[in-house]
C-alpha cells in the first residue's frame, strides 16, 4: 500500500510521523514537506535518512497558497486537463497513491487531492490535525472548499467539469479525521473521527527517528530553569503588548535567575535578551520535539498569554504540566485571539483547572 503525506509545518511533521509509525508500519509512505517554514528544505534529506518515510519531497507551495502566483485563463485550463502534470511543477511524484493525508485545506492541497484522485479514482483522503484550530475555525476553511471550483452554469461547464476536467474538492470526500482529542470537536465534518493515541515520549525508537529528522541532540537541552515563559507571534504580527512588564513582575517575585523566555521563531527581534534574560539559543527546533525530551516536567512552571504550547504536554503527548495564563493580565487584545480563539482556548484552560490556571493579576503566578 502506498500512502502520501503533505506537510506544512513542523507541528505536522511531528503528527505524520507518528501516524506513519503507529499505524502504518508495514505501508510505503511519501512525505512532502513543503516551505511554509524556516528551514524546511534542510528536512528533507533527514526524512529520506530516518527510515520511516520511503521517499521526501520538497514543494515551494508558499506562493501558491498566499495567491502570489497568477495563472492566465489558458494555463488554468491545462492544469484542470492535467492535474497530474501540474502538480509535479512543485514536486516530481510520480507514484499512484491509495491515500492522501493532509493537515491544511489550501490551494496546494486541494491541487494534490484532485490530480492524484484522477490516477486513482479510489484513493482515500485523510485529515490529521494541525493543532487547535483544527477543532474550531478549520470548519470555515473545509466549507470553502465545497464551491473551489465553482458551481459550472449551463450544460456545456457541467458536462467540462463533470466528464472531462472530473475535478474532485476535498470537501465531502474525506474518509476521516484523525485526532488526538476528538472530543474537543466544535465542529462536524460529516465523516469519521479517528481517535489516535498520544504521541509516546517514552518510546525510545520513535523519539530517535525524531530527534534524527529535526537534528536534535542534548545541547538543546537549554530549558533548565524553573519557570518558562512562552513569547507569542504577536509582534511580528504587528501587535505590541505589555508581555515585557509581566515578566519583569514576576521575575520580581521568583527571580530573574530562575525564568527563561523561550523565544517565538517568528518574531524578528530577541527583545528579552537585551534585557538580561535567558532565552533559548535555538529556535529552530519545534518546542514539541524539545518536550518529548524533557525527560522530568514536575519541576516546571509554563507561563504564556494564551498560547497552546502550555497545552501540549498532555493533549498532544499525555503528560502532567504546572502552567499559568496571563491574558487577563495583559493590556490589549491582538488580533489573533479574537473571533473566537480565545474564548475556544479559554475553554480548554478551564478543563484543566488541576494543570492550568487562568491570572487575573500577576500575584498569582507561584
């Protein structure tokens, strides 16, 4: 049986392994890794090194995806002619696939959907999830994807679409979602839920196929401070809050010797260093691979605004963690936590009262 995996980012990466490695042992599976992050490329060559995957794409689909390349009317013809041929502009697959898993409802994926069905009008289409908004705004994006190639007026588009170009949309062909909490749902996309088990932190073979694809070793080990404060995207998405003032206040009451600031890789600027604290050198590594090698949490404290990395340990790996939310604390709300997100992150915080507590001032944090 032979299976294809489309990878955006390294939170995904991390999931298709595991799906490879728990559930589709004796299967030959594809992977393409494509450069919606830094340092993608140098992925690939690792994926075909650590024998789970049997052969590593590359694919510059950014472009793509953001609805930065234009196609003239001829072109986009052709490509709904030879969807095949089309797709291999981004990556050389030439394999028939049984099945297709994807983790993001865009442009690319919906291209790769259409042109490997038409090799295999019985392949099966998979979703796994991305992270949290798989479970609460992916349900606009799936929707979206019923209308991708229009609804064809008149007799002549229909029979086009039908009978000649015979374009398939991923919406209403998925076979199931594969999920870690299926019960954190809050939407129905009219197919299966697969439950998959945690990812296992104490499977030693499986940590090492990791720790071989995203070049980790133990001088990444830096996070050896009690308290670890998650810097979020929000300024390099163009939001300044007082995440600064937090952390001095509450180095005030622990320590400036006993928090570290782990570092969001897309912010342009390291402004904790500047003021003396330690941050991590690294910020390439995935903070999921970094956790699965903590060997021992029960001595952290994760501290965040509203980030679901304080969330990872137990929905995404199954382990106990100590975590403080200052949303309550801070002076704006970024655009990013709101429609919605906070409210659905907020929901899961309040679950796990026994893990997580919700700040209403920073005197809390202990």
């Amino acid at each position: 049986m032979s299976k294809l995996m489309l990878c955006n980012t390294s939170y995904q990466i991390v999931v298709a392994m595991w799906i490879k490695y728990r559930y589709l042992p004796e299967d030959e599976v594809d992977i393409i890794i494509t450069d919606h992050f830094k340092g993608s490329k140098e992925l690939v060559n690792r994926a075909n090194s650590c024998e789970l995957f049997r052969q590593a794409y590359y694919a510059q689909t950014l472009d793509l995806c953001r609805n930065n390349i234009s196609y003239s009317r001829g072109q986009e013809i052709l490509h709904l002619a030879f969807p095949k041929k089309y797709i291999q502009e981004f990556a050389p697959i030439k394999e028939k696939y049984d099945a297709l898993y994807i983790a993001n409802f865009d442009t690319f994926s919906q291209a790769l959907y259409n042109a490997l069905v038409h090799t295999n009008s019985r392949m099966r289409l998979y979703v796994f999830e991305e992270g949290l908004s798989t479970y609460s705004s992916f349900e606009k994006y799936y929707n979206d994807n019923s209308e991708y190639y229009g609804h064809p007026k008149g007799v002549l588009k229909s029979v086009l679409h039908t009978l000649v170009y015979r374009t398939k949309t991923i919406y209403g062909n998925v076979r199931s979602f594969c999920m870690f909490n299926p019960d954190l749902m809050k939407w129905k996309p009219q197919c299966d839920i697969f439950p998959m088990d945690k990812i296992s932190c104490e499977n030693y073979e499986f940590k090492s196929k990791v720790n071989l694809l995203f070049g980790y070793s133990t001088k990444f080990n830096e996070y050896d401070t009690k308290y670890i404060f998650f810097e979020e995207s929000f300024l390099a998405e163009g939001t300044e809050i007082n995440d600064i003032d937090l952390v001095n206040n509450i180095a005030s009451r622990v320590g400036k010797e006993n928090i570290m600031i782990k570092i969001h890789p897309r912010n342009p600027i390291n402004r904790f260093e500047k003021l003396g604290y330690k941050t991590n050198k690294c910020t390439y590594i995935p903070w999921e691979v970094i956790l699965m090698n903590m060997e021992d949490l029960s001595d952290k404290v994760f501290i965040t605004v509203a980030s679901a990395c304080i969330l990872n340990p137990f929905l995404t790996f199954n382990r106990e963690v100590r975590a403080y939310s200052l949303y309550y604390c801070i002076n704006q709300i970024p655009p990013i936590l709101q429609n919605g997100l906070w409210e659905f992150v907020e929901e899961i915080y309040k679950q796990h009262r026994d893990k997580i507590k919700i700040c209403r001032s920073i005197e809390e944090v202990n």
